[in-house]
C-alpha cells in the first residue's frame, strides 16, 4: 500500500480520532521516534488515503486498516459507510499469509475476481478455491455487508513461507503489486524484487546448512510442482509412499487455511 500511496502521491483523508477505542496498544504498540532532536510519539491507527492515477483518471481511496480488538461490529460499519459516502465501485483487499509453500517456486497468489479480471492476472494468480471453514478476520463483516450492493467486491492473499517468517517479505509485497499492476494498470516497475531476491537467497544459503530443512523444501517444491503450479499437468503422477503422504497431508492444510491473516 505505502508504495503505490507514494507512487500515485496520495494525500491523508482522515484517522481515527480515538484508536484506543477499537485498538489494544499492549498488541499493537505505540512508537516512539527521534526526529530533529526531539522525541515524538506515534500511536497505531487505521488511516485513509486518496489518490488519482492521473493515466487513467480513476479514483483510488487506500484504506490501511487494522484487526479490531474491540467493537469490531462498529468498526466494519464505519468501513462500509465510508464507501458508500464515496461510492465506490469497487472494493479491493489485499493482504498475505503464512503456508506451506517453498521460497524457491514463484509465491503463489489466491483471491476473489471475476471473469474479466481474472484474464488479466490467469498468469499470476492461483484458480484454487479457497475451502476454509472455521476462526476468521472481523474485518471479513465488510465483505459480507456488500455482498447485496453494487459494488464489486475483490480480494488478493499472497502465500508465503511458513518457515521463514520475515518481519517484512519483499518477495511477497513484489508479488502482490506485480498482480496488482497487471489488474490495475500500474507500472509493473513498482513490483521490483531486487530486495527480495537477496532475502530469498539468504535463505536459501540458510537452508543449505540445514538437512531437516533442507527436505522440507524438496518436499514442498513437490508439492508445489505437482499440486499447486499453474503448469501442472492434469495426468496422475506416480509419487512414493512418502511423497503421497506429505501431500496428501499439505493438501488437507491448504484445504484448511484462512485467507484472512493479513
């Protein structure tokens, strides 16, 4: 989000006057900071921004919103009502998530599109159906509550390495705006990996100094290759006892999963 704010160069709409009301700051902790000498303080908050991408002369309000931690009833009502003052006419999330996918096979991309955007990113996003049954996000409330209105409603959930867990992803946020650019007409400049490229080879240097994790990626490159890649081939593939548990396992986790860690 901060990328495409700074590349379209949106200005502040607004914040929440009172984030302590649906936020905990013993999870979400303020911060403080020296600049010019002086110690300023900063607390967490949900804060809309807007933009005009002046190519195509649309309209883009960025909304960096955070999971509730209380009344998240009025949280997501606020959402809504501030797209409909708006009216938008489309509502995009986007967000990531930890899986069992290695770092050595392009990051895999799933979401919610309909047929014209998904000819536009076939090449960069999962057609898996998401199956999930069980704890989810708040924050979905919004989706629900638009589900009868005329807006289109689209979400991109990009998977990353479980056994990684960066504080940021690089390879991730590329991902996500490469799919973003091809949906949106952004330069697909923005989606730059260099970054990511060297974090991802750092773990490979990482994994290579250990056997146990070292298998786990051969076995999840397998089951990538085999299950997950786009170029799968829809002929049975004879695998080892082995290799036809652990994937069988791996798809029942995918099977599993939510979408909606963000």
């Amino acid at each position: 989000i901060r990328r495409l704010e700074e590349y379209l160069g949106a200005r502040e709409l607004g914040r929440l006057s009172h984030p302590g009301t649906f936020f905990d700051f013993t999870r979400y902790r303020p911060q403080v900071r020296i600049v010019n000498e002086q110690r300023v303080f900063s607390t967490p908050n949900s804060i809309v921004r807007y933009a005009k991408h002046q190519e195509t002369q649309k309209d883009y309000i960025f909304l960096d919103l955070r999971e509730p931690h209380s009344m998240g009833e009025t949280y997501t009502d606020a959402i809504v009502a501030l797209l409909n003052h708006f009216n938008v006419t489309e509502y995009c999330r986007i967000g990531s998530m930890y899986d069992s996918v290695p770092h050595t096979r392009p990051l895999m991309v799933t979401g919610s599109l309909n047929e014209e955007q998904f000819e536009k990113v076939k090449h960069l996003v999962s057609p898996k159906k998401n199956a999930y049954q069980g704890p989810t996000s708040i924050v979905n409330l919004v989706d629900n509550t638009l589900l009868h209105s005329n807006l289109t409603i689209t979400s991109l959930m990009v998977h990353v390495p479980q056994y990684v867990q960066l504080n940021e992803d690089y390879m991730g946020v590329s991902r996500i705006l490469e799919t973003l650019a091809a949906l949106y007409e952004f330069p697909m400049s923005l989606a730059s990996n260099n970054t990511g490229q060297q974090q991802y080879l750092d773990i490979g240097n990482s994994v290579a100094n250990n056997k146990q994790v070292a298998k786990l990626v051969e076995q999840l490159e397998t089951y990538y290759d085999q299950v997950l890649s786009p170029k799968t081939s829809k002929d049975k593939i004879a695998f080892s006892p082995e290799v036809e548990s652990f994937l069988t396992e791996m798809s029942d986790l995918l099977g599993n999963v939510s979408d909606d860690q963000i």
